[in-house]
C-alpha cells in the first residue's frame, strides 16, 4: 500500500528522534578508543566553528566542539520535535543566534506564529513596528528627528529595541555616533552581577554593529 507524504514525513520524525536519543545515550557513554569530540563526528554530529562562536557571543560557559541532534517538546503544540545539529549550526554560525538560546516552536508553529505576524493590525505588534521603523532610520542620513527617535528607543524598556538604536547609530556613523559606540563598549562590566546585564549587552552589540558596517578599528 502506497504511504501518503504525511505517513513518510511522521516516519521521518520518528527516526529521527529515536536517532537523537540514541545519539544521545552514546554519547553519555565513554569511549577510550576516540577523543569525544572524534567520536561525536563519527556519530554524525556537525563540528563547531569556535571562531564564529567566539566573535558573536559572550559566554562564561564553554563553547561547544559539535553540536548533535537535540529532542525538544514544541511551546504551542506540545509536539516532540528535533531540532537537528545542521539546523544548530546554521542558527548559531549563520544567523548568530546566542549560544544559549534553543528551539522552542516546530516548523509548523513557527509558520503560523508569521503568519498571525504579518496580518496582524497596526498597532497590535508595537514593538516589531517600531523596529523596523528604526532599521529604516539606518538606511537614509540621520535628520533631527531620527536622532530624537533612536536616542529615545536607547532608553527604552525593550533591550531589542536598545539594540537596534546601536546598529543605527552605527550605519550612520560619523564622529559623535562612533564614540558613543566606543563609549559602551569602554564601559562593559566584567563579572557576572545581574544589574550590570545591560552594559555587557550593550557593549557586545556595539561591537558587533561595527564589525558588521566595517567600522571596527
């Protein structure tokens, strides 16, 4: 009896995750024979590029040597998914994604949660709007009035929001907006006490704006 493409793709995940678990469990176990990072790829775990890791994120943890195939319970369905080391890689090497974040929708939610996104109504996403409000800023000279808007979103209560105003002020450069970048990366807080949070992400975000407009000294 032919299977239909929904029989296949349910067979697909089932492997999958049976793969994951068991690559888990392997890896669990030691192996005198092999490095563990050797014997992660011969389980078919992508390696990690440490230098890209480096330069996109600050962490006190260790970066990882691979990355393998990671099981995860979908937040809106409830749905067991996996979330496959060459997913990882690409989200961590590709779009830079921190290296503490993890896979929290299946692609099935993640569609929808776009979908409900882009048909919402003005106003009901405020915070996406006024970011991309701010990254259209970057795209034209500063006038008197973006200056305003982007200084006021550096006081926001949205950290993202923060975060695009510096990637801003580093697309328009100039004097007074390349040393205020350097101003917060001066000031990054060494340690890990909770209320200087703000100055370590605002100080890593200023560094990689200039990496990115190739304004970095």
């Amino acid at each position: 009896m032919k299977k239909s493409n929904k029989q296949r793709r349910a067979e697909i995940k089932t492997r999958r995750l049976e793969r994951a678990a068991a690559s888990a469990a392997r890896l669990r176990e030691k192996d005198v024979r092999l490095p563990q990072t050797d014997y992660a790829f011969a389980l078919g775990c992508e390696p990690a590029d440490r230098s890209v890791l480096e330069r996109y994120n600050n962490t006190y943890g260790v970066l990882p040597a691979f990355y393998e195939d990671r099981p995860f319970t979908c937040r809106d369905c409830g749905a067991e998914e996996v979330w496959t080391a060459t997913q990882q890689k690409w989200w961590y090497e590709v779009v830079h994604g921190h290296i503490d974040s993890r896979a929290a929708r299946c692609l099935a939610c993640r569609r929808a949660l776009r979908e409900r996104l882009r048909n919402a109504p003005p106003g009901a996403n405020l915070l996406r709007e006024q970011t991309d409000r701010l990254r259209a800023l970057g795209d034209a000279k500063p006038t008197a009035s973006a200056v305003a808007e982007v200084e006021a979103a550096l006081e926001s209560k949205w950290w993202s929001l923060r975060v695009v105003a510096i990637q801003t002020m580093a697309r328009w450069g100039g004097e007074a907006n390349l040393a205020k970048l350097h101003e917060l990366m001066a000031a990054r807080p060494e340690g890990g006490r909770r209320y200087f949070a703000w100055e370590r992400v605002a100080a890593d975000a200023a560094r990689r704006a200039l990496m990115n407009t190739e304004r970095w000294p």
